[in-house]
C-alpha cells in the first residue's frame, strides 16, 4: 500500500463528496433525490479510484479503468509542449501553496485598499521574491502592468 | 424570418461599427494565445469573457469568437518555424511545416497554413450555415423529456473524451454535477450546499469557475515549468515564397477538400476536437498518397491538410453547441457561459429565438481566421519571438487579468475567491490527469438535466421519457454510446 499525491487528492474529493452526500439528508426526498444518487456514484467511483492508486495489486480486475497513454492523451500531448511539464517533472506542492498564499494576498489587499496601487505592488514583489527576477525586470513589469490595468479596468471598462 | 434570408442583414449588422474593432481585439488576443504553447483558445476565451460583460451580446459574441478562431493558425507558425506548436491542434503541422523551413521554406509552408486555415473556416462556416435550419425544425419538437435527454447524451460524450482516463472522467463528471446543484432550486423550492453562504444561493457560478480552472491553473502550471515558452531553438532564416505556399493549396485541392470534410466531421463530434482532427486528416492524406515517403521530411501536402481540417472543426463544433447546446469543448463550454451571462439561455430553443446572433457569430467566425491568416502571415517572424518570453513574466500578468477580470463581472470578491478555490482544483486536476472538460460540461449541463428531469417527472410521469419518439430515439442513442465506448474502453484495457 502506498499513499503518494494522486491518491490524497483521491482521498480529498472523497471526503468532500462524502460531506455532500451527508447534507443531502437534511433536503426534501425531491430536492435530495439527484444529489444523493451522484454522491453515492461518485463515492463509489472514488473509492475504486483510491483502491487502484494505493494497492495495485488489490485491483487486477479493475485494469480496464487505469489510465492509459497514446497520442491524443495527456501524455502523448506533453510532448509537444515541453512547458505542459505535468507528466514529467514532479511539483513542488510547498511552491503551489505558496502562489496560492500570494494570490490569496494580493485579493485581500485588493478588498481593503485601491487595486492600481496593488497591482503594481503584486508584479514586483511577487516577480522578485517568488519568481527570483532581478529588480529592474520586476519593476519595469509592475509598471507596465499597472498602466494596462489602469487604461483597461478604469478607462475603458469604468470597473474601479 | 427564415435563417437564410438573414445572411446578409447580419452580414450588415455585423460590420455596423465598433463591430469590427471588437474582432480585431478579439484575433488579436487569440492570436498571442495561440502562438504561446501551453495557453490557447480556452484560456484566451476565458480571459476575455469577463470583459465582455459590459457589451451587448452581438460585440461579446464577435470579441469571443474573433479570439477562438485566431488561435488554430497562429498555433502552426510556431510549428512551423521553433517546432513547438503553440496549440495542440497545430500538432501534426510540425511534422512537415518544420522540415520545410529547415529547408528554407518556412515562408512556402507559412502561406500554405495561412490559405488552408482560412479556407478551412470557410468551408466549416459553410457547412454550418447549411445544417442550421434542419436542426431548427429539429428543435421545435422538443419538450422537457428531449431536454433531459439531450443533456444526458452530452454528458455520455464524457466517455468519449475520457477514454485513456475512464474512471477520473466519470468523477469528474459527478463534481461538475454536483457543482451544478448547488443553490436554490426552482423546481423543488430548496437550498442546496450554501454551507451557509448567501452568496451560494446562486449556485457556483460557472465564469469564475472556468477562470479558475483554465487560466489561473495554467498559469501557475506555466511560473513552475520556469524558462521560456518554447524551449527550442531559434528560428534564423528569412521568410520568402508565400505566394507558393498559397498557390500550392489550390493545386493540392483536393487534399484541402478532404482534409476540410474530415475536420468539419470530427468537429460535429462533441469532445473529440481539434488535437484529434489535425493527425486524422494528416493520417488520411498520408495512408491514401503514392509517395508516402516523401511525408515528414518536408511535403507541402503535410501542412495543407492538417491545418484545413484544424480551421475547419470549428464550424462543425459549433454544430451541436448551436443546436442542441451540447458543448463539445472547453471553449465551446465558454462561449455558452458567455451567452448565459448575457440573459441568453443556450439550449435548444436559443436558435429559434436568437437567429441573428447565431449568423453573426458564423461571421466572426470567418473574419477572424481571414484577419489572423492575414496578419499572422505578415508578422510570422516577429510573433515567433513572443514565445521566447520568460514564463515567470507571463504567469503573474495572467493571474492579475484573471483576478480583475472575475472581479470586474459583479464586483463580487466572492467571484474572485471561487476562482482561487477552482484554480487550486484545476491545477489538480491537471496534474493528476483528471479531465477538466468532464467537469465543465457536467456543470454546464448539469442544471438543464436536473430540472428537466423534475418537469417531465411532474409533468408526464417516468413513463415520459420512453413514450416520445425523439426522447427515446435521444435515450437509445446514448446507451449504444456508452456501451460502444465502454466495450472500447476495456478490450484495450485488456491488450495493456
């Protein structure tokens, strides 16, 4: 048995849809009726997804629905698109969490303050700290992307 | 008004200004997606889509189109000149569009692309335009029961779509249906998942839903990749002898006409696609020439067919996304969101109501690959370059035009944390090989299917799905789908 990163986000979508099929019960019998049927489907789906992914060997009788590879799958399209790396180069979750940190900022920031003055602020610190560009790249993007945003979202659209 | 005697006045209304800045802006922005791999029509469309909020639906229709269709011929100038294509549908162009500018050609093959491309798009449009009114009688035999089954054999077209990862599509199905019943139900009068949120009331909505899970997931999955774009070779010679690539697609005819025929037929096909239609078609005019050698070295022949068929699924993929509101692909998903966002239900009954709208996005459709083939084909060397721009640079911009863009629908910080929370899921999902397309159909389809289902029920009964011809001819259809697929699906299963 082996728990890797595929069978967490199994685990994951597993209890959320665990969740959901447990408030269907508090609905009406018409409200909860097709809700509660694709909860139980997909808990029953994911439960067999999670069994392929931690025990092989469990699951011989179910190889018909392990993924497979030719041309026009996901990892026949990688390699024609050698920045698609999803295949082949294994992530870093710790920096994934950590764009997500940023943007989760950013959009905090953009709630209590002026967006044209977040913007820029965004680019550059997260240019130069996250993506480890050198000042003056960093500042000249902010810049630009602050006037675009700016003649864009206020000039053009009238949104702030 | 009969749809053929409004050709022309849409055709007027159509260059009524600003109509055409709009297509302009639209190609534009296509265009710059298509050239950068990793992003594409999806992404570009989706990008957009919030901004066009603010337009009536002939403008956000005409951007939104213009930026789809100017993304499968700016795809193959990379093809051809770096050997990265910037779309999947640009593919199989690499195989002889590259040889052909080692050889000092590239201007040849850029004008074969350029002609098959725009041709293609005609030769879809064309066809569509052709279909459009059978289906329209085809529709107005349609009540609750042929709406719960339409939706239903959209959703078995994930099957399909999801046949090297079977199981995940399916699950991912399930989300996207679940998704979709979240919020108040009009049929039953209940609140469904809101965890307590008002703002959940509404349900999820699907423009931040797909911002999250195309373009802030690309985005990220682009900033971890770090360095260029394209990680090829530069391209260094000179751009000469497009007027031979053009005329070479008139004297290959022939295979432009096949290969068109294929690629408006797979197009018709939901969830099969573009990426599928450029390698049959080169696979069709490979297997059926005499010289079959000459093919990946250099045939002009191996740009023509690759690149008609790509332009010319279009037309066909808007077939069933027209007619019965099937979306077949991502950005076929999109462009319905985009409809909804502008009061107009997709479905069915959107062809009878809104015929105008439907011409001119066949329009658009048409003068944005003529623009895109144009310009692309004017500044071919110039937008190669774009794809040697650091990936650190590119994401950031992404995620701000993202966040703003959902922000500016409905000034909603809401909106903007759903994008967060499904841009984390896409990433996911794109990294463990879950189909994002299962979600995105079963959440666009889910609400149709849910609350046809409860008006047949109330309505005619369980017995209503079997007593009408076209709802059972629909619900037969499906089943010789799914078994067709799934049989498929485990004979290969088998010879793993």
């Amino acid at each position: 048995m082996r728990f890797k990163g595929d069978s967490v986000f199994s685990l994951c979508l597993l209890l959320f849809t665990a969740v959901l099929v447990f408030l269907c019960f508090s609905y009406n019998p018409t409200a909860r009726l097709i809700p509660l049927v694709l909860g139980l489907l997909g808990l029953l789906l994911l439960s067999v997804q999670l069994l392929l992914e931690i025990s092989p060997a469990g699951s011989k009788n179910l190889m018909f629905l392990k993924d497979k590879g030719d041309i026009f799958s996901v990892q026949g399209k990688a390699q024609f698109y050698p920045s698609q790396t999803s295949t082949f180069v294994k992530i870093n979750w710790l920096q994934v969490l950590r764009i997500f940190t940023w943007l989760a900022v950013f959009v905090f920031f953009l709630y209590i303050t002026y967006p044209l003055v977040v913007i820029p602020l965004f680019i550059f610190f997260f240019l130069s700290v996250e993506g480890r560009e050198n000042w003056r790249r960093s500042l000249g993007l902010a810049a630009g992307t602050g006037v675009f945003m700016y003649l864009l979202f206020s000039l053009l659209l009238g949104i702030f | 008004m009969n749809l053929m005697e409004l050709i022309i006045p849409t055709f007027i209304d159509f260059f009524e200004w600003p109509g055409p800045l709009y297509l302009v802006l639209g190609a534009s922005v296509g265009m710059l997606f298509g050239i950068l791999p990793g992003l594409g029509g999806p992404q570009a469309v989706v990008l957009l889509l919030p901004l066009t909020f603010g337009l009536e639906p002939r403008l956000a229709i005409t951007t939104l189109i213009g930026a789809s269709g100017a993304t499968a011929f700016s795809g193959s100038v990379t093809a051809i000149l770096i050997n990265t294509p910037g779309t999947a549908v640009n593919a199989a162009t690499c195989f002889d569009g590259f040889p052909l500018a080692r050889q000092g050609k590239a201007g040849m093959a850029l004008g074969a692309s350029a002609t098959s491309s725009a041709l293609g798009a005609i030769f879809g449009a064309i066809i569509l335009t052709l279909v459009l009114p059978i289906g329209r009688k085809l529709v107005l035999a349609f009540s609750y029961p042929e709406y719960f089954m339409l939706a239903i054999l959209g959703l078995s077209i994930i099957v399909v779509i999801s046949r090297e990862t079977l199981l995940k599509g399916f699950i991912a199905a399930i989300l996207g249906l679940l998704f979709s019943s979240f919020g108040y139900c009009g049929i039953t009068g209940s609140v469904r998942f809101t965890f307590g949120l008002i703002y959940l009331w509404d349900g999820i909505k699907l423009v931040p839903a797909l911002i999250g899970l195309f373009a802030i997931a690309e985005a990220v999955d682009l900033f971890i990749g770090r360095g260029t774009i394209a990680r090829t070779e530069r391209f260094e010679g000179a751009i000469t002898g497009v007027f031979e690539g053009v005329k070479s697609v008139f004297k290959h005819f022939r295979v432009f006409l096949r290969s068109a025929i294929i690629g408006t037929i797979i197009g018709i096909i939901p969830g099969v696609g573009g990426s599928v239609s450029n390698f049959i078609a080169y696979a069709h005019i490979v297997q059926s020439s005499k010289d079959k050698e000459k093919f990946g070295h250099g045939d002009i022949r191996g740009v023509i067919a690759p690149e008609a068929a790509n332009d010319a699924k279009d037309g066909g993929a808007l077939i069933p996304t027209l007619i019965f509101g099937i979306p077949g692909s991502i950005v076929m998903a999109v462009l319905l969101g985009a409809l909804m966002i502008h009061g107009i239900e997709p479905g069915p009954r959107m062809m009878l109501d809104y015929p105008e709208l439907i011409l001119i996005l066949i329009w658009a459709l048409v003068f944005s690959n003529l623009f895109t083939s144009t310009v692309g084909l004017l500044l071919s060397l110039q937008l190669s370059k774009i794809t040697l721009i650091p990936t650190t640079i590119v994401a950031p911009v992404i995620f701000v035009l993202s966040i703003l863009g959902t922000y500016a629908l409905n000034k909603m910080f809401a909106d903007v944390v759903v994008v967060l929370i499904f841009g984390l899921l896409g990433f996911a999902m794109k990294r463990f090989d879950y189909p994002r397309i299962s979600l995105v159909i079963a959440l666009v389809l889910g609400g149709l299917a849910q609350k046809s289902f409860h008006q047949t029920i109330m309505a005619l009964g369980i017995k209503g799905f079997i007593i009408r011809p076209i709802s059972l001819g629909l619900l037969i259809a499906t089943i010789v789908l799914l078994v067709f697929s799934l049989a498929k699906s485990k004979r290969e299963g088998e010879a793993v």
